[in-house]
C-alpha cells in the first residue's frame, strides 16, 4: 500500500483511485486538464485505505461524473494534503467532567481529515477540498451568541491507548486548566478548526496542542495554541498544513463565551 501523504506522478491518461475513509476518488491528467469524480459513502467507520490504478480500480457508478478542472501544469505531479475540517468540531466528554480549582485535564479528540487535491511544480493549486466522512450539521451555544459546527459521533479521551489508528483520523490533544475559586463543570467539548496545524511522524496525524485557562465567570479565560504538537511525543515530526487562520496569542476577546466554545459550562 502506498503511503497517503506523498508526491504523485500520474501518467498521462491512465485513471487512479483512492479510498480515504468513506471517500471515494477517481482522478485522471490528460494534457492541460484534471478529472476528478468523487463519491461520500454513508455510514461512520473506519474503512481501509484503498489505492489503484488503470485496470485494478472498481468501476464508476453511472451517476457520479466527472469534473473537469483546466488547471495546466509541467509536470502531472499530485499530491493529497491533509486539513483541518472548515467548521468547528463538537464532541462529548466520554463522561460529565469536573475539573477542580487549580487542576487541569489533558483530552484527546479524534476526527477525520479534510483532504486538499493540489497540483503544480510546487503544488500551488488546490483543485477542491473534501470531507472524508459526512459531517452532521449542530449549533454549539445559545442561541444568539453559538454557532455552526460539525457534530462528530465519537467522544473525547483521556488517554490515548495502544490501537492502529487510520492514517486519514487526526489526533487534537486539548488541555483545560481551572484557574478559578470554583469547580468547572463541562460535557461537550468543540474545537476551533481554523486555528489548528496538523503534523505527521510519517505513522500518525497530530494537531497542536489547544489550551484553555479558565479564570471563572466573571474573568472569562484565556485560549492559546501552540506551534508544535504535545511534549511526550516521540517521533520526528513534520508540519503538512499550517493553520487556515492564525491564531492571536493569549485570545480573550468574549471569554466567557470562548470557554463555552469548549466546554458546555450551562450557564456558569
């Protein structure tokens, strides 16, 4: 199996495909255009990564056509790049969550990547991005200061445990600190995508690490990112996608409301 995040030459003519998650991909160069057919299966498991070419890839269905994209380039080099979903993602604590004054807790949340078709000599053109997996539309927040975001069917970790995750799933590790005289009680955790980096040891695709002082009710809280993933990884790490917007340092523009863009405070 080829490995998913590297440079592709493409012979002239000849169709490929792809299954990254549930999506499907057939793409084809000839002269000073790209074809690209695509297809989002349903269903939220973890498929197997797929890839072929010419006469070993499955049939298209009838209905999924192609897309014609003139985009002229010297040389028929490709490549997938791996991004951050365009919306923020939700996911549940796997518990109710308590965090006392003067604590903090570290959470993993998991969540398939967008991929960026992107051609050129230095792969300066995206030809589109796509979800590997469809997203269930949800609204974080009340609802004159919430917003759009994607809900994801998982739930955030405490622990990262010995398993084979897919190389298309993301890792965000997120710490919450409780500055505050009072305890802090969460259950729904959302992620602010646009700010997110993502990095890969050649194995395993990680975000930096996003972290949450909360000072309390009436202070608000503080939201930083970092520009490297956790300390404790091994691995030599290398950056595949910068963040869609950068991040200000030590954010607390409406931090009462930012900290419940991560947490679920219920009013507190």
């Amino acid at each position: 199996m080829k490995e998913l995040w590297v440079e592709y030459t493409l012979k002239e003519g000849i169709i490929y495909y792809w299954q990254i998650g549930l999506r499907k991909l057939w793409i084809k160069h000839q002269r000073d255009e790209w074809l690209v057919a695509t297809e989002l299966l349903d269903g939220t498991g973890d498929l197997p990564l797929i890839w072929a070419e010419d006469h070993e890839i499955p049939e298209r269905p009838e209905d999924i056509v192609w897309q014609r994209i003139l985009c002229n380039t010297k040389e028929p080099k490709f490549r997938f790049k791996p991004m951050a979903p365009n919306k923020p993602v939700m996911v549940d604590s796997e518990t109710t969550v308590t965090v006392m004054p003067k604590n903090s807790g570290l959470f993993y949340v998991l969540f398939r990547c967008w991929i960026a078709l992107q051609v050129g000599d230095d792969f300066e053109s995206t030809l589109m991005e796509l979800p590997t997996i469809g997203h269930s539309e949800s609204w974080f927040g009340v609802s004159d200061s919430g917003y759009s975001c994607y809900s994801l069917k998982t739930s955030a970790r405490r622990t990262m445990v010995d398993e084979e995750i897919p190389s298309y799933k993301i890792i965000c590790p997120v710490l919450i600190r409780n500055q505050s005289a009072t305890p802090l009680d969460f259950s729904k955790i959302s992620v602010q995508t646009a700010y997110l980096k993502i990095f890969s040891d050649d194995n395993q695709l990680w975000t930096n690490e996003v972290r949450i002082s909360y000072q309390g009710p009436d202070k608000g809280s503080v939201l930083k990112y970092s520009d490297k993933v956790p300390k404790g990884q091994k691995g030599d790490f290398k950056m595949l996608s910068d963040h869609r917007v950068s991040p200000k340092q030590n954010l607390i523009r409406r931090s009462l409301s930012l900290i419940k863009n991560i947490a679920d405070l219920n009013g507190v």
